[in-house]
C-alpha cells in the first residue's frame, strides 16, 4: 500500500460508521464556507452603523461569487473600525499624531492628524504601525492585519490573484473575530 493509500481503509471504516448509525456523509469543503457566512450575516446585524453597510455589501459579494470584492469590502469594515476606534478614544487623535509625528515628520508624505478624515490620507500601512507605536492593538494584531492587507492589495490591484472562496471565508472571519470584534484592540 502506497502512503497516499494508508487513509482508504479510515475513510471504510467512517463510511460503514455513519451509514450504521444514520450520520449523513457530506463534502464539508463545499458546505463549511457557507455554513461560516451566516454568522457573517448576523454579525453585520450587530455592527455599527458606520461600516454595517460594507459588512453587508461583503456578505453579498461572496454569495455572488465576487470573492475579491468580498475582501475588499470587508477590509473597507476594518479600517472604519479602526477609524472609529481612534475618533471614540478620549485623546485618540491627540496619541496618534504624536506616532505619527515621531515616525514619518520628516517623510514627505506627512500629514498632521487632527480628525478623522485626516485618516483618510494615511497609507493603511503605515496607519497601522502608527496604531501599534499608539497603543491601539499590539504587535500581534498589526501581523494580522498586514497579512489582511496584502491579501486586500493583492486582490485590489491587477495583479493576477485568484482568491477562492474558502480564502475568503478565513480573512473574512479572521478579521471580524480579531478586530471587529474588538478581541485584539486595545483602546476600548
């Protein structure tokens, strides 16, 4: 028996397990992206007014098949959070100029931060680190959000990337458990 041969007598043997005790034998790979997407729904149900519509818009993309605008609008959702998070934190601003200031002041890009659509003039990059050096979330939730935003470039620039749905599914709910959430961020 080859080695990729060793699981056929396990996968026998599940078989006559669940026709035994009536378990239906399913494709989990073709069931579990979508059975993941209804929580999706009921958490755009809960999410603020601010960024529900792109949660909602990124629920119907994938539902189409429209897989990169899935993660564009669900990153959308994350960086609003972030925006939010920022503008409802009592010196939010104030914190994040100051990182700001002592990590890009000389950089010709550099752009005072005083509300929130000053924000929007921010590289989501390197809003990001300034977040970190701010206190907003840590070292492990910025590795998760770079990871989600090269996954964003990659799919919102025409690069060639093909995303799949099970893809998807993961940076969908990596986002909206770790971030959205508020898990990893912590000024609340």
């Amino acid at each position: 028996m080859t080695p990729s041969e060793d699981w056929l007598p396990n996968l026998e043997g599940l078989r006559e397990f669940q026709e035994a005790y009536r378990l239906p034998v399913t494709d989990i790979a073709r069931q579990a992206p979508t059975q993941a997407l209804h929580s999706l729904r009921e958490a755009t149900r809960n999410a603020p007014e601010s960024y529900r519509p792109y949660l909602d818009e990124a629920v119907d993309c994938y539902e189409a098949g429209a897989y990169r605008g899935a993660v564009l609008m669900v990153w959308a959702a994350t960086i609003e959070h972030i925006y939010s998070v920022i503008e409802g934190h009592r010196q939010g601003f104030k914190l994040l100029e100051s990182e700001n200031f002592k990590r890009y002041e000389k950089a010709s890009f550099y752009r005072k931060i005083k509300k929130k659509s000053d924000l929007l003039y921010v590289n989501d990059g390197n809003l990001l680190l300034i977040c970190e050096d701010a206190g907003v979330f840590n070292k492990n939730a910025r590795s998760i959000l770079d990871d989600a935003l090269r996954t964003r470039n990659r799919c919102g620039h025409p690069t060639g990337y093909v995303v799949g749905r099970e893809e998807v599914v993961v940076f969908i709910e990596r986002l909206i458990n770790n971030i959205i959430s508020g898990a990893m961020i912590d000024w609340n």
